[in-house]
C-alpha cells in the first residue's frame, strides 16, 4: 500500500483521491490478502440513473513510489480474482491497479490481452489522477460508454488530471463531504 505525500493527510491515500470519480474503498490488506490493498464500490452517476444497475464492485492493488508498473504487476492483479472476498467474485467486479507511474507499453498490452475486467490508474504525488485505462473486458462488466479525458486544472502547477465521460459528456467529479 502506498501513501501519497502531500500537506493534507486526506489526500495522502489512494483511498481518498479516487473518491473524486465515485469510488468509494476500505483497506483490506493482510496475511494472505492476494495482494488486495483496497475494496469498494464504484458508482458512476450515469450509469446508475440511467440503468438503474447495480454498482460496480473494484478490488484495488497499490503500487508505491518508483517501482515502475510492469506486466508481471498484471499478472499479480489477475491472481487477486481468486482471493477476492464473497460479494467481490463473479460479474460487475473489476481490478485495478494503482501507482504512482504511468502504464508502461507492457502493461497496457497485458491489460489488453487479459480474460479479466481489469484497470490501471495512476495518479501523482500530490494526488491528482493523471492516467486511467481499462480493458475491453472492464467495458462488458460495466463501463461500456465510459471513457477518459483530460483537463487542466490551473492553479500554481496547471497539471492535468483525469476526467470521465459517458458518451463524450463530461462527468462531474464527486466532491468531498468531509
């Protein structure tokens, strides 16, 4: 499990900054945990309006600092299936993995090439997600119509940060009510 460095210690955890996109987590980690840092529900305002569907279950690995993100971390997030909790087994489940570097070409091809509803998310120091990206089997689990986009959020560093989308709108981010 990795902890974002940042002045405020809501913004430190993984936990905290993909709340943002409607992904509510709890860490879970421990002996024989699979590698499973986090579990959560991820509800994605136009889809539960519009379907009227059960929320979308994600298990959550964590990767820290300069480890770069390779293939062998998505075979790792493919074996996280098999220790997955009841009610975090069959359809509408997803796993993502999560680190502070990009995805490498490898994983974005591993990604590709898996039987499993699975996801990458990457996010900076300071907690901005700046890469979000899925496989076609995530798509079938539910975010069919989803995509990803950027923008720049101003302010002193003027970095991009993820946005998601439902059909080319824009989604709004959920606000923090802490």
């Amino acid at each position: 499990m990795f902890a974002i460095q940042a002045t405020s210690r809501r913004a430190q955890q993984p936990e905290h900054f993909i709340h943002r996109y409607g992904v509510q987590a709890r860490r879970v980690g421990g002996a024989s945990d699979y590698g499973i840092d986090l579990l959560g529900i991820w509800r994605i305002p136009e889809l539960r309006e519009k379907q009227r569907s059960q929320p979308l279950r994600v298990i959550l690995q964590c990767k820290a600092g300069s480890q770069r993100a390779g293939p062998a971390l998505i075979r790792e997030l493919e074996g996280s299936f098999a220790g997955a909790p009841v009610g975090w087994r069959g359809s509408k489940v997803l796993a993502f993995l999560v680190s502070e570097r990009t995805a490498t070409k490898g994983v974005r091809e591993s990604l590709g090439r898996s039987q499993w509803p699975m996801g990458f998310i990457s996010c900076t120091k300071d907690g901005a997600v700046q890469q979000m990206l899925w496989n076609r089997r995530a798509e079938e689990e539910g975010l069919e119509g989803i995509g990803v986009g950027m923008r720049y959020t101003g302010g002193e560093s003027n970095d991009p940060e993820v946005v998601l989308t439902c059909n080319g709108r824009h989604l709004p981010l959920v606000e923090s009510t802490e």
